[in-house]
C-alpha cells in the first residue's frame, strides 16, 4: 500500500482556451510590462532552449555572461544556431562585475546579443542587471534575462530596461508549478524573430507560438497544454495577487537580508559577499575547510532542514540555504540557520546559534 | 479572484465500501490491540459523545477524571443518562495525580465507569495512564479513555491495561482528517452496550453502529459517510505505517524533550513541571507576569510562528507549542523556540534563545 | 501499490474561520431567505436529529409525515424527546397527499409542529410542500422540512411559506461534500428552542451552536469543523453561483420531465405517476414482476449505467435513475435510460429503447 | 470569486527521484518490453521531435507515413536534421495500406528509418503496424512507431515487432496526465544514437537524457522535472494495473465495436470503413452533406454530448466521437450514439437512434 499516489490529479478537468489569455494578461500586469508574455509548455530550461534557437542566426555575434551551467547552455545553443558567441566567465560561483562585461564586450567588432541570468538559484549569485542593460542598449543589442530564479523576489522593470526577452520561471517565487514556463517578449524581440528563420514546425519555436496563439487571437494554444500546470499556475498567479507583488519580493528582501546578517553573527561569511549580489532566494555559504558538502547535507536532513548542494563546478564548495516562496518567513530562516548551526559545531567550527538567532529576530522585528 | 478554493476536492469518488473493514483492521493492527474499531462518521467530540451517550444509564456510578473542558462535558453526558457522576478535578492547566484518583475512589460506594483524557491539547498534561487503568481493574470499572490528543505520540497498550472504549482522534499524531473518528471497544465494552438502552435510532448510538456494520458483515456504513475524510484517514494510516508507528512515537517523544530541554535552556520552564506528566503534542509555557496571551500569539504569527492559545480556565495563562504531526521535528521545534524566544524577549523578557537552539540541537544529535 | 490513496487530502490546510460567515451568507443568498444558516459539522442525517432534538420537549403535539425511513426517524427522535407524535404514513414509496395530512391533523388536539421531507431520494417522490405549509400556517405549527434532497432542484420559499427548520445537504443538487451539513433557521424557530432545554454540551445542539457562534460574531465554530468539508462546500457553493440557481434547478427540472418522458416512450411508466409529485434528482421505476431488483442492478453496473436501489420498505420494488448534479444532462438520461432498457429487454421485457432516446432528444432540443 | 481555482496543486509534494527508476519498470512490464523506457519531461510532441532530433543526421534516407499532421511534423523534424526524406502520403483522413508502402519504398535507393503513427486521434485511423514492421525488418531500417494514440488501447509487441523508437503518450488510453511523454528504446535505437551527433545539451536530445539519467543509475532526472506530472503519471499507471493491461485494452475494443456497429445499425457508415483498419480511441463519421461540422458541434456540446472536430485537411469532413479511458464504457457509447442521432436528426439526416441503442446493447451484453 504505497503511502504516495496522488489519484486526485486524475480527476482534474482539461484547464479551458478562454483562460489562457487572461492568465497571461494578469502575469503582465504583475510585472508591469507592455510585453507580450506567451507560454512554453514544459520547463524554463526548455522556455531557455527555446529564446536561444529562435534568436540564432549565423552573421550574429552575442555576448553571453555565464555566472552557472545554465549560462553555457545558452552559449551552446547560440552556437548551435550560427551565432559568433564570446562567453564572459565570472569567477567560479560568483556575479559578474559590469566592468568585466564593459571591458569584454569593448573589444568585440560588434554586439547583437547579450544575454545574463538575473539571479543564479546554484550559487546564490545576482547579476548586475541595471548595468547590462545599459551595455546592451549603449550598443542596440538584443537582451535576453533569464529571470527564472529572480522573478517574484526581485522588482524587475522589463521596459523600463529594455528587456527584449524575460524567461519566466513559475516554480520559485511565485510559488507555482514547474511543468509550464513563460516568456516576456518585447516588440523588438518579435521583430528579430521576425527575421530569422524558425526551427518550424516545433512547440519550442517562439515564431510558431505567435503564430498560433496570439496572432489567432490567443485562444486554443498550440499542441496539448498540461492542465495540472496551468490550473496550478492560475492558483499560483491568485496567490501572489493576494499577497501582492510588491510584498512578495519585500519578503523575500526580508529573508535574505535576515539570513546574511544571522550568518554573519553566527560566524559564517555567506560565499557572496556583496549584499547587493547577492539572491533573495538562497544564500549559499562555504563549506568549511576538511568538511564534505554531502555529508554536511546528509546531516541537515537528519534534522529536516533542507542544505542545498551547488551546482556545476562549485558544487563541493557550498551548501545552499533556501528562502523562496513559503520559506521566506522567520520560521523558516531560523530553523535553516539552527539546522546549519547545528550541522557545523557537530564539526567543531565555532558557530555561535544563539546570536545568529537572536539577530534574524532583530531583523524581522525591526519591520 | 480567490486564491483559496479548492475545486479539486468536488471531483474525488466515493470511497468504496469494501474499503471500511480492512481501514478498521490496519487501524487495530497499529494499536495492536484486539478490540473492535468502528468509525464515528464525525469528528472525535462526537465520537466521545456517542461513547457516554451510548454507555449511561440510571443506577451507575462514575468517576470522571478532568483535567480540561473535555473532561467537564464528559461528565455532563453521563449525567445526562442518568448516571452518578463524580468529578476528580485536577489543578487549573495541570495533570491528576494517581493519588488523587486513588483517594477519591475510596469514597465511593461502588465504581462502573472510570473516565479520563489522556493527553491534554489544550494544556499539554498527559495523564497517568497506567495507574488509574489500575484502579479501573481493582474496582472491575468500564475504562473510557479519550486518546484523541495522545495515539500515535504516546504508547497505549489498549488490551494489557484493559481499555475497553479508547476514542480515537486522526487529526493529530495520526496526521489524518479531522471529521471523522473511531473507538476500540473491548469485549466487555459491547456486553455493557448490550445492556444499556441504545439512544436509537442514532448515527451515534454504538449499538446502532454494531448493528448496522459490525454485526451485517462490515460492508457499507449507515447513513451516508463523507468519502474525503475516508479518503484522507486512509492516506494518513498509510503514511503511519509507512513510517512506523513505533518510530512516530519515537519522532513525537523527541520533539517534547527537545522542546521542553530548549525550553529550560532558554531560561523557560514548561507549564508542566514533571517531565513524565507532559504530552508528546504540544508543550506549554506560561505567560509570564504582565504580559498578554493574546499580544504574544499575535506577535508570533507576525513571525510566522503559530504560538497557540490556552483553552478552558487557563486559556489566558499559557502558549501552547505544538510539535504534532510534521511539526515533530528538528526544524520545527527549532523555530518555534527561536520564535517564542523573540517575542518574550521584545517583552523584556530575559531569555537566551542560543541556548535554547543549542539544547535542541544536541538532543536531536544524540538520536 | 494501490491505485486509490488520495494523498492531497493530507495536504490541504486548514479552512480559516473568517470564511464561515461569509459562507453562510452566500447560502442565504442562494436560498434567498432572511433566515440563519448555521452549520452542523457532520452529515445531515445528524443535522436532521439535531434539529429533532433540539426542538423537542415534553407536552408537545407533533404530525410527522412518513414517506421513508427518514421520516419515521425524525418521529423516534421527538418522541425520545417527550412530544407526542402522530405519523402521517403515506402508501409505500408514494408522496403523500394534502387531504391525507389535513384529515390527519384534523383529529388532533392541537398541532405544535409539523415535520415532512420534501423530496425522498430513497423513491423519488416529492410531497406537496404548498398544501403542508399552509396547513403548518392555519394551525400556527413549527414547520421543519427535510429539503436534503429537494434543495437545489426544486425551488423552495422559505420565508413565503414560513419554513421555521430546513435541513440543507450539500451532496445532492448543491454538488458538494456529504460530511457537513446546514440548518435555515426562522427567528420564530429560535423563539422555539428558547424555550426548549437544551442537549448541552453537545455539537448536536441547535442552542449551544447559535451561543457559540451566531451570538459571538460568527467567528470561529465549536469543536474542530472539518477543513476538507468546509473548502469543498465553499468550491461547490461557488459552482452554484456560477451556473446561478434558478439554471441549476432549471437544469434538474429537465433532466426530471425527459427521463419521465423516455420512460414512457420507451414503455415504462415511472413508480411514481403524477407529475408534479415527483422528484427531480431521481426518477423511480418499478421492478417488472418475476424480476429481481439487486440482479438487474448487477447488469446496470455491468454496463457503467447506475441503477440505485429503493430504500426502507420498497427497496426491492424499484429501480433509481440518478440525474443529480452532474447527471442532470442529456448525455448521463440518455444512458441510463439506454442502460435501463437493456437490460430490461435482455429479460423479455418490452420496451422501445429507440423511442425514449428519441423523446429524450426531443425534450432537450426543445429547450 | 472564481469556481475553478485548484490551489490544493500548489500543496503537492515533490516527486522523489528514487521513483523515477520504478515507474519506467512498471511502463516496460505493462508494455511486454526488453527495450528501455526513459521519460520525456513535456508532451508527447516534444517527446516526437526529440527522437526525430535524436537520430537525424544527413546521409540518412526515411520513408515517413503521413496519415495526419503529426507525421508530416516529424518528416519536416528529420529534413531539418539532413535527412532524405520521402513522405508515404494515404488518402486524407484515412489509413495507410501496406501495399502503398511497400510500394513507395521499392523505389528507394536504400531505406535507412521507417516511421508511422499507430492510430490516429485527429481521423479515427488505424495503420497497419504488423505489415510495416515487416518492411522495417525486410529493409534493417530503424522502425520508430508514435504510439501516443493507440498505448493501452491496442496490443503492440515492441521487441516482437522490432520497434526502436516507441513514442508514448499518457493521457490517452493510459488515462494520465498531459505534460509528460516517454519513449521505449531498443538497443538498436541506442547504436544508432551513439551514432549520430547530438543536439546537446538539451533535455529534448536523447542522447543527453541516456548520459545523465540511464547511465548515471538512474537517479535523479536532469532538468526540474515536473512533479504534478510525474504524481499523475504514477497514479495513472497504478490504475492501468489495477485493471489490467488486457482487460484495458480489450475495453477500448469493445467500445470501439459497439460504436461502429452501432453506427451502422443508425444508418451512418463511419468514416474508416474497414473495420481493421480503424482506432479503439475515437471513431470518425462523416458530416453529411450540406452540413457543417462546427454547427454540429455546438449543438452536441449544447447536449453534453462531446463530437470533436477533425484535425488537419479533413477537419471539416468529419466528426469524432471519443471512447477513450473511461469513455470507453457502454454508458459513454450510448450517450454519444444518442447524442450524435438527435443532432443529425434535427437536421432532417435519417437516423434510427433506438436501433442504434439496442445494438449497442447488444453487442455489450454478449461480452
């Protein structure tokens, strides 16, 4: 007798066509864009794959800041489509700086392309967004965010900077499902589109998406949309409305801040120093010298608190301490730090619980 | 739009009757006992209704053991049938004593029934269970005991200690639903059914229900039993045995010792002096001297930790930490002291919450 | 592993108290009555003896209209409580009828309250609610109606026709959940149980429901109310509003007069014959002589077409045609009267199975 | 206040990666197959342009069978990828017969694939599978079969038949949920992958999804895979268990003859004549002449009656009714039949719906 089906998904009916388009007016409107916003029906990393083949053309050359492995994904895909791509590599785990991308991007011919994760949910890191979209308007280039890991827990304003292409994760901030992603695309994006051949026929062509949802009007979308994602995805989208955008990225600014200062009163230094680099989702903190990531983990979870690994090349080199969605709140941060706490002075590192606690408090109780 | 309907409940089927026997036998396979389980299709305050209602009648004598409000109606049930009852009351917010009970026995001219709670959610005394079965075996008394806030955190050895109407509550330790309940009832439990008048017809008269189910093969329920919370206790008494009862009970012993340790750690000493008379659900602390129940629950909640009210006569002088269920677990506890910690000591309070996270903390490395 | 545990249940939260007045409202709202609605938090089997019990008390006369095993209920019920209960026992399986219930009453002393279900699932027949209001109005009679399975498919007057007690089920024509029920109140019905001892302390009591809710704001209920009922009442609530009431009985109504009309086109002639005594959630029909009930039941199921059973005294003389909620649609009358004539033919009988689905086509078409 | 929120999806645990490995077992033990099941995070179409991806590479020559959209989507997928493709096109909306494919390959220098959808959702084809392997087989051509519309309703011996790349969609006979695919591989299929350059890194290449998920033990997936989707998924295939993968297939069929012969029995030829050659899912009829099929449509749905429309060049010609899941039941049959007889009947078409009914009957009670 198996304690873990979930029958009840069975039962749930087909999501209606006449709900797709306001779904995605009121994903506008939450983040105040003009764009049009059209829907990948699978996972952002596929909303990803899909940016990058309908951009690619050979004859253009792009600038790719790669701050995780999702970055070299999009350089790779890039590629693949003919496209001329310098990667600028931060440091291992961390930001770019805006001089860096300035100084790379300064000794390229020209620029067509520039593309950045906003917030990397594998190191805790967050880009220089303002910054890069000044490099990218100073040169008329294309700008491709990947907001997957920062929508919802960071104010983003895609017209204001001139976001050409804003992938939109559900699953983190905002609380939803991951089966179903979303692209913010501005009128410059479609024009690009417009003129560079599509990978036709393919659900992952964003050519074809307009095509068949919102120049017919946005009703049936293309293919077979998932129901369970979209229903989740429109309660998900009522939730946050609730909340209210504006108090949902305050409290993840909350959790993040609460949780660097209890670290630091702790004993520990989080891996990105800099509060202004650094995510509202999760902060990750080195593993401490002689320690294992894993085992560090393993013990975490003995306790029930959820120590992340990272991702890619530093993946043995910090533990992740999540703080998106429900555990952006006091409890949450508290327990994440006690468990921590807890985990290290099993090791021997002199951590100090009580302060970091008595300073998360401060820091909730100040607001 | 309301972010808060839950649709997907209106498209769950009927639970299917040939469902109802092998759900009763797993329940008695995990209390380990050889009583009959049936099921009061209501929640357990019913379910305790429907045990006096179904037991009382004029000529017997009772002792009513009360150490909270639940007590007090149980009492005023018997009554109700005709039944002379006395009432053992303990201290405000606090356990009986097996003395007590022993002394107020005595004066008795004879004892039918002997009724108690075992665990009490509303203050979080656990009553001596063994010693006042005991007395119930001495005097040849019927044995009602309300286990609603105590099975699958405390053990209870139904058939040794010879417990012939324990009220079963899912909602707690259990993890199951809310408006559904069951009772064991013993051999001798029946007999005294059968000789009692039944308030027929009633889906709360016992004897209806043995008739009706028990005694027709144990197929379809009467009257009509509501297919969610069937549904839900089925999945709960999965998860229980997917678990362990044994490990649950584990699970829950932990998280009070780690609640009340931290607890005096923190400079706090629990509402329940004795280590041995408090329940393995919830831990109270009492308000400390000029403070408000109320204030501190509200400021709790602001952190995003539930610090629950007293109920009864005492509901102004304690909080209630609750480590039921999924709370009985490192993280949980953990944040509810770092919590309560903050918000005593914004009162003035001096507490030291590292402390407190610390004890918690090496109670949880020791297992 | 089964294919059959419903695991989501366990995970919704819990319903907040401030959403049950507002519930209760929108119930008003629907049934368009100034009357309370309270809730009883069980099924209405238990809200029907709760409203027996609270209104019974010695010294009153009572006329209590039997048309199935409900009614004779509700008779035992006043009479564990003192009141002196003349039955109105119609012909098996049959509605009674206005002359019957005046000739009956007329005998009396004097007639304090007046008791009657309005439509029975258990046969199909709806008793003449005008004609028995105006007999509760002459006499100056507490009226309680039984509308469990009435509302929602017949429209009914509250106020206008002076209903002091109506019991409300959710799972029939409202399409909600079983385990929760509700009670319309008219302020002479709370004069009423003023003046009525009171089953106290008990969730069953009209009386301490309305001192412990209805007098303290209508905030939080007593006892535990059971979340799952409660969220899947307010989502099949939100249903009714949405289709609108009037449309949803419209839709009842039709179901009702095209199962009748293929009945008769197919050869059948409904169990019950008037028209206007009959029920629109179900549509009984009798069992052919020398045919068994359960077997051609059996064949029913064999063929995915339900087949209810009679209940009470006829339950092996008819056969139930469901077309409640969802199955009050063209689609679900039309297979079940193909599933019905089936297998009625597979034993001989003769029937027309075309001509019924073709008067069943022509019922709705005319819509 | 909106009637179709479903929040209980965003309480709904993650998918424990140690469940993945599990339920591709279970998928290959109810599909009788040796060949490896691997699951593809999105719809089934994606699932269909991963392997045309996955295995094109110029060079190649590929006849493809268009009986449908689809097929001509995956000649475009393989020219994209270099292949040389030639397009075996039947008569629109019908089936391929074998003797056009043997045919149409015997002019082909070599034949290097060989692709055919099994049945067809969008007409009610069924094509010839056991004749086509034949040909596969005769050529040593790589067979890859799109059974998204024809699993679990019709037998397909994979390895006896030598299919290299079945395509499996769930939310059909399978009855499970949309947003996810999976595909059974052969060890052929996997040479001839290992052969062939991969679009890496993608979630959508095959090749990357045999590296970081087969040959890593197969653990965690890559990606974020969607949990709704794969609670679905799990629970789906435990009902497809429960009742047997024979007996649901042999379900489909008796529905699918019921409605055909019932069809004719009403006087209308479906759309695929030859019995054989026709789907167990949905079966087609012709719009009659001077008829419209949207018009139709709207009148069946205006019964409840679900007629769908074609898909591709024949979507005015004709209309679907759907038996597929828990449609494929007598009750859905007859409803349909009814539903469609009234309908054209309306119109003034010559329908006898009664015979229609009683042939349905018929055929179903001789099972």
């Amino acid at each position: 007798m198996s304690p873990h089906d979930y029958n009840a998904l069975l039962d749930i009916p087909n999501f209606p066509p006449e709900r797709y388009a306001p779904l995605a007016d009121r994903i506008a409107r939450l983040l105040g864009t003009r764009s049009d916003i059209v829907f990948v029906q699978a996972e952002a990393l596929l909303a990803l794959e899909a940016i990058a083949t309908s951009v690619a053309r050979p004859g253009l050359v792009a600038a790719n800041i790669v701050t995780s492995p999702y970055g070299a994904y999009f350089g790779a895909w890039l590629r693949r489509g003919g496209v001329e791509v310098l990667d600028i590599v931060a440091e291992p785990g961390q930001p770019i700086t805006a001089p860096a991308v300035e100084a790379a991007i300064s000794v390229l011919p020209k620029l067509d392309i520039l593309v950045m994760v906003h917030g990397e949910a594998a190191n805790g890191a967050l880009n220089p967004l303002e910054a890069v979209a000044r490099q990218a308007r100073a040169h008329g280039a294309l700008l491709i965010i990947d907001a997957v890991a920062s929508v919802g827990a960071h104010a983003i304003d895609i017209d204001g900077l001139g976001i050409d292409f804003l992938a939109i994760g559900p699953q983190k901030a905002l609380g939803g499902p991951v089966g179903l992603s979303a692209v913010a695309i501005s009128p410059r994006g479609w024009s690009h589109i417009a003129a560079t051949p599509s990978p036709s026929p393919s659900l992952l062509s964003l050519a074809d998406i307009k095509a068949n949802w919102l120049d017919k009007g946005r009703g049936a979308l293309p293919g077979t949309p998932p129901p369970l994602e979209f229903w989740a995805l429109e309660a998900a989208i009522g939730r946050v409305e609730a909340e209210g955008i504006d108090a949902r990225i305050a409290r993840h600014q909350l959790a993040a801040r609460a949780t660097r200062t209890g670290l630091r009163a702790m004993g520990v230094e989080p891996w990105i120093v800099d509060d202004d680099a650094a995510s509202a989702l999760v902060t990750s903190v080195p593993v401490p010298p002689g320690l294992d990531a894993g085992t560090l983990i393993v013990e975490g979870a003995g306790l029930g608190v959820a120590l992340g690994r990272g991702f890619g090349d530093i993946e043995d080199r910090l533990l992740r301490i999540d703080h998106t969605g429900r555990r952006a709140a006091f409890a949450s941060v508290s327990a994440s730090l006690a468990g921590l706490g807890a985990v290290l002075k099993a090791h021997g590192v002199a951590v100090d619980i009580g302060a970091a606690i008595r300073v998360v408090a401060a820091v909730y109780k100040r607001t």
